[in-house]
C-alpha cells in the first residue's frame, strides 16, 4: 500500500494489547494524515482559488519526498540495493519506454485514465496495509474487509458516475457504469459500517489504533470521494492524507530497523534514522525529492511537444516516476518473514514514549 500489498506491515500473534509504536506515535499516524486531508478538502472547497497554492505545497512538502523515502528501503545500503537492485537499475527504463508506448499507441488520456485508476487503488491498498500493521494477530474477519473496501468503491463509483472529462487538467477517460450500482454501494458501504461500529462498541479485541485506523480510511474516501463536489478538489485531500501516512510509516519502520543504534553496514541510513537527527532525515528526502522531480522540469523546457503522444514528453516522465513508484511499493513492502513483521512492533503496552 504505498503500502502495499501492497501490505505494509504485519504483526506477530500476541495476547497482549500493543502499539505499533506508542500511544502518541499510533494517535499522530492515524489522526495527523486524517486532519490535513480532511483540511486540505475543507478549505479548497469554501476557496476554491486556493487548489493550485495547495497542490504545489503540498507536491514540494510530501509527495516528492513520499516518493524519495520509498529509494531508502532500496539503495540507501548494500544489503538493501543487492536485494532491489532489479527495481533500482533494470524497472525504471521499463516503466519509461511502457508509458511512452501508452501515450503514443492510445494518447496521453490513457496515461492519465491508468494513472487516475491505479492511484486510487494505490491509496486503498497503502491504507489497508497500515490498518492491517496496526492489528496484532494475523487475519481480519470479513466485516473488516468491507469495511476497508466498500467505502473506496462507493467513492471510486461516484467520481466516474460524475463524468468529469478532466483530471489535473488532462483529459480523462471513465468507463459507463450501471446507474444503481453507485445507490446500492452506498447502502451497503452505511449498513457495513453501522454494523462494524456496532461490533466494535462490544468488543475489547481491537486495540484504538487499529479501530482508528480502519475508521480514518473509511471517512477519508466518504467525505474526499463522495462529499467534496470537484474530482481534484478531493484528489488533493486523500492525496494529502496518503502522503502523511506514509511519511509517518517509513520513518517509523526505517526507525525501528535501527533502534539499536547506528550500523556500520549502513551507516548514512542508520545515522538519519536516529531520533536525534530526525531534522535531517526529513531535509536529506526533501532534498532528494525536490531533485527527482527536479531533473525532469528541468529537462521539460528542452523537451518537445510530441505530435506521436499529444502531450509534452516531460508529462510522459512524471508519470513514469509515479507507475514505476507504484510497483516499488508494491515489492518492497510485502512480509518476508515474522521476524521481519515483528521488527515493526512495540510490545509494551504502557509504553507512551516519545516519538
């Protein structure tokens, strides 16, 4: 999700409450990327002029750098590049030469239709995998399930019922769908969620972490997808929110891979990774990020409209930096092992320390 499964996470058997990480880290990972999505929806609704200041804030402040923490889980160290080193060296000009091919076979409105497609399903499948992180036992029942994804349907179905022939300003396709389809999604994504919420009242065997976890992705797609009238207006919010919970979750999990100090087998890594240096952590991604994205504007003045895509090639680039982001995430993050799910938990159940 950029999780994952892109399953981010997972979690060792327990019969104890945890945390995935703390008290405090668990309520900010849950409720900060919650706030700012449901923010960023608020205000570009009542201002609508704001859209294009707050795109570009939070493009420079979280989605470039969501997209350059993702390269710490890859080359950052020699044990990680030689086991990704296919995704590093071999997969981005794939991902360039399949994109380009896309837009010139069936023009650029196919490249934005997949990307608007898969990033939805991105979204999802990042938020599901936190949720799952944030539950400690394997397995979740089918009432969980719903939860997770009828929320995410009745929202994808609204947004492609509504028509709109732009997204981002590129044009955009959108398949018909039954004219009862989005009613009765609607129907079942309440009823699923009323008898969830029912469940959950009577239940102690659901730590607050994943019932907020669970609770935040399904209000998140409800009120972006379905409550915010314009398709980029509620782009932004959960691209907002998808941003913040995943810069959250690979520090945390970067974090606790190196809670024991800093290693020499990886050492600029491990040094960002202390919680003293969580300032430059966060300078060191931005960084990198802004220069990702960087070489592409600048190359994008040199580059032509063309006539074969119908659109400058520096939008088949970013584009390609975004597919070939997705199919990283979708890697990386899947469990190798439980001892490598558990490596993300914290198992005091009193423990309220620190970030």
């Amino acid at each position: 999700m950029s999780a994952t499964g892109e399953h981010i996470g997972g979690s060792p058997l327990s019969s104890t409450r945890l945390y995935l990480r703390s008290a405090r880290f668990d309520a900010l990972l849950v409720l900060l990327p919650l706030s700012l999505g449901l923010g960023a929806c608020g205000l570009v609704s009542l201002r609508p002029d704001c859209f294009e200041a707050l795109l570009y804030l939070n493009l420079y402040a979280l989605g470039y750098q969501h997209v350059a923490v993702t390269f710490s889980r890859l080359c950052f160290d020699r044990q990680s590049f030689r086991r990704h080193w296919p995704l590093v060296v071999l997969l981005p000009p794939l991902v360039i030469v399949a994109t380009y091919a896309l837009a010139r076979v069936t023009g650029v409105a196919a490249v934005t239709s997949v990307y608007f497609f898969w990033q939805w399903w991105h979204y999802a499948r990042q938020s599901a995998g936190v949720t799952k992180a944030c539950r400690p036992h394997h397995g979740g029942s089918s009432l969980e399930v719903a939860v997770l994804s009828l929320p995410v349907l009745w929202a994808l179905c609204h947004r492609v019922n509504q028509a709109e022939p732009r997204f981002l300003s590129l044009e955009l396709w959108l398949p018909p769908l039954p004219g009862m389809l989005e009613p009765l999604l609607a129907a079942a994504c309440v009823l699923v969620c009323v008898r969830w919420l029912d469940v959950t009242r009577s239940s102690l065997g659901s730590p607050r972490t994943h019932r907020r976890a669970l609770a935040s992705q399904a209000l998140m797609f409800v009120c972006a997808g379905v409550c915010v009238e314009r398709l980029d207006h509620g782009w932004l919010g959960l691209n907002v929110w998808h941003n913040t919970q995943y810069l959250l979750f690979v520090w945390h999990a970067n974090q606790r891979r190196f809670a024991e100090g800093e290693s020499p087998e990886a050492p600029l890594l491990s040094g960002l990774c202390q919680r003293r240096a969580i300032h430059a952590y966060v300078l060191v991604f931005l960084a990198l990020g802004s220069a990702i994205y960087g070489v592409v504007a600048l190359l994008a003045p040199m580059l032509p409209t063309s006539s074969a895509t119908g659109a400058g090639l520096a939008l088949i680039g970013y584009q390609a930096i975004n597919f070939h982001h997705y199919l990283v995430d979708a890697t990386i993050w899947r469990s190798r092992s439980s001892q490598a799910s558990s490596a993300l938990w914290t198992c005091d159940a009193h423990d309220v320390s620190a970030l």
